[in-house]
C-alpha cells in the first residue's frame, strides 16, 4: 500500500500546526552560539557536531510551531564526510520531532543518476520531499516523480526563484511567455499526473517560487492551481507577508513560507536580538517563528 499523499500531509500539517511556516536549516559556524562553537573543536568533526547540537536545539523549538523544516544540503555538504553524516542525522531528529522535511538539494540530471540522488535523499535520508530543476525535463524526474506516486514523497521544481539573478534566464522571453511561465506550464502537465493528487485536490508536486516577485507568484498561483509552492525569500531576503499572500489559494492554502536566517540567527540583529541577544536565543528563534506565523496569518485570504 502506498504512503499517504505527501500534498495531504502537508495541507494537514499547516493547519494542525497552526500555520503555513517552513523553518530553513542553513546552519552556518561563524553566526552559531559561541556556547555550542566552544564546546566543539573548529576541524570539521567538530564544526559538524555543533551543526547538529545547534539543528536539534533549533528543531525542539520550531517543532510545535511549524509544520515543516527545509535542511539545505551546501551547508552539510561544505563539511565533508562528517557534514553528510550530519545532513543524515538532521533529517532524522527532524521527522523524530514530528516535522515534514523539504531537502533543499536542487539535483537534476540524467535518469540513472537521477535515481541515485532519489536512492540518496528519499530512500537513504529520509526526506519527506526534496528541491529539484526542471531544466533536463520528464526523464530526469521519474525517479523522483516514481516516489511520489508510490511512496508519499513530494518534489517542488525550480520555476521562479528568489535570487535577483533570476531575471537572467527565468525572464526571457520565449514568444509569448517568459521563461518560467514555460516552465510553469510543463510544471502543471507534471502535477497533473496519475497517482500524484490527493484527497486535499493539491498535487505532490509543487513548485519553487520567490516571495522577492510578488506579482509573478500572484501570476504562477493563477496559472498552477493544484501545484502546492514553496515559497523562499522571506525575511533576510526582503519578501513580506504581504508578498507571499498571492502564493495561497483562496482559503488559505496551498504554500509554505520559508524563512532560514530570519529564524534561525534571530539573536543577531534586529529587536529580538535587542530583547535576548546570545544569552536567551533559543527564545529569540521561538518568538521569530511565532512573528512569523503571526504575520502569514493575518496577510492570509480570509477563507484561510
């Protein structure tokens, strides 16, 4: 029997959470508590061993407040071996707590070694739904989109980022259409799949899109009904509540906002870091992700 619809689960998560929030893991050694860095060595043994203390610390937090975290593999990655083994751990103590997981590993390639990033990050990990582009087309996918149809897992595909470099090639226009809206369109022919709708009418496929271009998430939201987005560039980035408001449908569904800095390095800058500083992070993080929550629920359509 196949897993529960990973579209389901998340459409279930937010409102049994409260809300839309996806917390990013981008743990980063020179911005963690100088507390967790001086209890570890700085070789990457240590460095990783303070990644996971401060992830888990972090996941106890944010775990009755969100529905759904989003690891980004370069920061594991960037250790080395014991980076990976921290990578693996994180997603573990992650779905331990109770959270939905977005790997953010944004693979693509050929089919055999798509299957190999799927074996990786589905199978191995754990990963409840994983980042991928789009830009090699329907092969590359299968091994992920296969997983998706039997095994409750879900995929967001690449179409409108947050980057400002974006307009480089997402922006060009291609006849009538830009680029992304292309993409948008063989993103809604993907979703649309056999197997991959769930009883909630939202597909497990779903799609990238920066809250940094409100206008063309307004635009992407019109053109994929059905595509749950993930919606990156809120906070650090500069997106607003306001600016992700277009990404739901209108009953309130059907996104999830993520926020990595703005969350995890509370503490830093800004009022909370004023409030708390180093001493009281961990407060710091909780009441960034209730702010947060807070500021989604009242941008939300009022059907949510």
């Amino acid at each position: 029997m196949s897993a529960a619809n990973f579209a389901d689960r998340l459409v279930d998560a937010c409102a049994s959470k409260g809300g839309p929030v996806c917390v990013g893991l981008d743990p980063r050694w020179e911005d963690l508590p100088s507390a967790i860095r001086r209890s570890h060595g700085e070789d990457l043994e240590g460095r990783a061993a303070a990644f996971l203390e401060f992830n888990r610390a972090v996941l106890g937090i944010v775990a009755p407040l969100a529905p759904v975290v989003k690891p980004n593999v370069a920061f594991f990655e960037a250790l080395g071996a014991p980076g990976y083994r921290c990578w693996l751990d994180t997603v573990a103590a992650a779905r331990e707590a109770g959270l939905l997981v977005i790997g953010d590993v944004k693979r693509g390639d050929l089919g055999s070694t798509a299957e190999a990033y799927a074996q990786a990050h589905f199978d191995v990990a754990g990963c409840d739904a994983l980042t991928l582009h789009p830009y090699l087309g329907l092969d590359s996918l299968e091994p992920f989109l296969r997983r998706c149809r039997e095994g409750g897992r879900g995929v967001f595909l690449l179409v409108k980022t947050s980057n400002p470099g974006s307009a480089d090639l997402q922006d060009l226009e291609v006849g009538n259409l830009r680029v992304f809206e292309e993409v948008a369109l063989l993103v809604r022919g993907w979703a649309a799949g056999p197997g991959l709708a769930g009883r909630s009418g939202w597909s497990s496929v779903g799609a990238v899109t920066g809250a940094t271009h409100p206008a063309e998430v307004a635009l992407l939201r019109r053109m994929l009904p059905g595509v749950p987005f993930l919606v990156p560039g809120y906070g650090a980035q500069g997106g607003t509540a306001a600016d992700c408001a277009g990404a739901f449908d209108a009953a309130g569904r059907g996104a999830v906002v993520n926020s990595s800095r703005g969350i995890l390095f509370a503490w830093r800058k800004g009022p909370l870091a004023e409030r708390h500083g180093e001493a009281r992070w961990e407060r710091a993080v909780e009441e960034a992700t209730l702010e947060m929550r807070a500021a989604l629920a009242a941008a939300l359509p009022r059907g949510a």
